[in-house]
C-alpha cells in the first residue's frame, strides 16, 4: 500500500540530503540497541533473582547443575580453579549461613555471600591449603630429597619431631609409591589409629 501512494504520488522526491538519512539510520540504531540491551539487562536481572541449583536438589560438585551453578557465579565474579575447588555445595551453604542471609536465597545473594567470604581471613586459609595439598600431590615421596621437601610439611605445622617421625613413615618400602599428600593422609591416619 505504502508503496503505490508514492509511486501515485508525483511530489514524492527520495531523501537526496545524505546528512538527514544518516541521523535517520542513527536514530533508528539507538532505539534498536536500546532495546535490545534492556532485554539483556531484564534477562540477568531475572538469572540473579533465582535460586541456585544447589539450593534446590542434593548436588555434589560434580553434578552438571552444580557446575551450572558455578558458571553463573563466574557470570559476575572473578573466581579462578582453586575457587572453584572451594566453592563446593558444603562450603556455599556454609558461607550461606554464615552470611546469616534473612531473605530467599538467590544468585545475587550468594554472589555477595561469596565476595564477603573471599575477603575474610578464612578465604586466605582455605587458598594456602588448597594449594599447599596440590604441591604434596605433585612431588613422589622420596627420603633423599626430604631436606628440599620438609618445607611442605613445615608450612603445615609440623615439629621437628613430626619431621623425623614422617621420614621414618615415608621410609618404609610399602610407602615409597606414593605421593606425599597419600603419605601425608597415610601418616595421619596410623596416628589417628594409635588414639
């Protein structure tokens, strides 16, 4: 219809005037992306508003929810692959209850849950073991080294009595194909037993 009246119409001349169609194509653009970006914006705002699937079901870290879960949080926070190794389902609820949260909790909730635990000094604790245990797991037992690799167990609190007393441990031959995070489990576990 558009079209016939202006093809009936003989006044009707085409914009010439490059200048008024650019602000034309411009203005066009703005609404355009305007809209779009409040489509987007309601969309994470409604993300935010739910509720995480952990909350929902009995998850394990493992689950696909869960990890769903995670993939939101690294939505609006950075988290790195020791967070990741923290921010298990047992720790979330935790930091949850800790946070001493008095409304639904949703995304947005346990992303400021999550914010406050990493500034804390439990957070810097939690960090240091996480990759303290990964350096244990990376290095084989070995006795003749055990000047170089006692610091791992210094940083964990060992006397020098512990010292001696694990190189003992790590010495027998049915300890020598383990790493020294399986020794170390190993080793508490024989202490745990003489209780």
């Amino acid at each position: 219809m558009v079209y016939l009246r202006i093809k009936q119409n003989p006044n009707f001349m085409p914009m010439k005037n490059s200048t008024a169609s650019s602000y034309l194509l411009v203005l066009v653009i703005t609404i355009l992306s305007h809209s779009s970006f409040a489509q987007r914006l309601t969309a994470e705002e409604k993300l935010l508003a739910s509720t995480p699937n952990f909350l929902k079901k009995r998850l394990t870290a493992t689950d696909s929810l869960f990890l769903d879960d995670i993939n939101v949080i690294k939505k609006y926070m950075e988290i790195d692959s020791i967070d990741v190794e923290i921010l298990k389902p047992r720790i979330l609820y935790a930091m949850l209850i800790e946070s001493k949260v008095d409304s639904a909790v949703t995304y947005k909730t346990l992303v400021n849950a999550i914010q406050a635990f990493k500034g804390g000094i439990g957070y810097a604790e939690f960090r240091r073991g996480i990759i303290l245990y990964k350096q244990m797991a990376a290095i084989k037992v070995n006795p003749q080294n055990w000047a170089n690799d006692q610091t791992l167990f210094r940083k964990l609190g060992f006397t020098e009595a512990d010292l001696d007393d694990f190189l003992l441990f790590i010495s027998k031959t049915e300890n020598k194909e383990l790493n020294y995070k399986q020794a170390y489990l190993a080793y508490m576990k024989e202490i745990d037993s003489l209780k």
